[in-house]
C-alpha cells in the first residue's frame, strides 16, 4: 500500500513533483523559438527584398554586358555562319492578309466566258458585283486588303512582297506563319508550291522560302 501523499507511475517508480515545473519551464522555452523564426523570417524578407524592387529590371540589364561587336564576329567565325544582315522589315505581331488571283489555265482560257468578275481598282484594293445592303443594288463592292495581287502578278513578287519579310523576322528570333486559305481550285498549290518547283520563274512561295534560309545560313 502506497501512503496518500505519494504518487507511482505504471512501472511502480515514484514521480518526482517537479515534473510541474518542468512543463512551466517548457512552456517558457517556446517564446524564444518564435524569436528565432521571425528572426529567419525578416532575413528571408530582406533577401527577396531586391527582387520587388522596382527598377531590378533596369539593374539586371545593366549587370549583363552586351558582347561588343568584335566578339559577335569572333562568335560568327567561330560557329561558321554568316552575319545576320540587317533586316529592311521586321514583322511582329502583326496579321497581315494578302488577296492572290492565279493565272486562268489553259481549259480557262478555252472557254466563252474567260474573264474574270473581279475589278482591281488599287494595289489593296479589289471590286466584286454584289448585292449592296444599304441600297438593294447590285453594284460593285470594295475589300480591302494588305495588297492585292492580280492574275498578271509573278511569283517573285508575291514573295518579295508577303513572305521575305516573314522569313527574315524569323531569322532575327520571332515566330512567323504562312497560311494560304481559299476554296478548291482558288491557286492555293500554285501560290505555295508553284506549277514547277525546278523553274526559277514559275516556282511557289516553299522553294523560294527555302532557298532563303539557305542563303541566309
């Protein structure tokens, strides 16, 4: 029998009575945690501190030098590759539609009717006859366009003016795309292929596309 003033655990071993006083000093102790957390904390804050900064865009492009124009020659030299020319027009971000009617075809041709209903009026601009909404008339109606090509056009032309600026944005680091739309038999194959890839006049836009980059390279 054990006397009342006395404790004993599970094992038969007495408690000691501070064990209190051990928790009290336990629970003391965690101030000094949460000090050195928020002491972390106001570190870490004053590392990223720099980053929020409003001019760090500025200072990073500043800590980064531009390699001067004899180390990009050394570097051209060195890879084998010709320098980047500079470009006359970059295109960027820009959506730009031309309108291409390709020649009549010889059964075309052998036809009656073998003009066409278009009316090119500018170089951007095209007439077809249809029905006015503002008046009930039918009349020609203008669309506009980037520029606008004609059944007499050559396929240089075309090029030069609606894909050499495209390859040569994409040569200078930006994204191009080339995309021929219309219905069958419109001349999309002969815009972008051409009627004989092996004639430097007759060739599409691809081979000539091609031929660029290798020129460029």
């Amino acid at each position: 029998m054990t006397s009342s003033g006395s404790s004993k655990d599970l094992s038969g071993r007495p408690v000691s009575a501070k064990a209190p006083s051990t928790r009290a000093s336990t629970a003391k102790k965690s101030p000094s945690k949460k000090k050195d957390f928020s002491a972390r904390n106001s570190v870490l804050n004053a590392d990223l501190r720099p980053l929020t900064h409003k001019n760090t865009a500025l200072d990073l492009k500043k800590s980064v030098a531009e390699p001067s124009d004899d180390s990009k020659l050394t570097q051209t030299k060195s890879s084998g590759l010709k320098p980047m020319s500079t470009v006359k027009e970059v295109v960027t971000g820009n959506v730009r539609v031309f309108c291409r009617f390709r020649p009549l075809n010889k059964r075309e041709l052998g036809t009656k009717d073998n003009k066409i209903c278009v009316q090119f009026k500018s170089q951007s601009c095209c007439a077809v006859k249809g029905v006015n909404k503002a008046t009930g008339q039918v009349e020609p109606i203008n669309y506009n366009f980037d520029a606008v090509f004609n059944c007499e056009s050559r396929q240089e032309t075309v090029f030069k003016t609606a894909v050499e600026p495209i390859v040569s944005s994409v040569l200078e680091g930006f994204n191009g795309t080339i995309l021929a739309y219309g219905q069958t038999s419109s001349g999309k194959t002969h815009t972008m292929q051409g009627p004989d890839i092996d004639d430097q006049e007759m060739r599409g836009i691809i081979p000539r596309m091609v031929g660029s980059l290798f020129q460029e390279i």
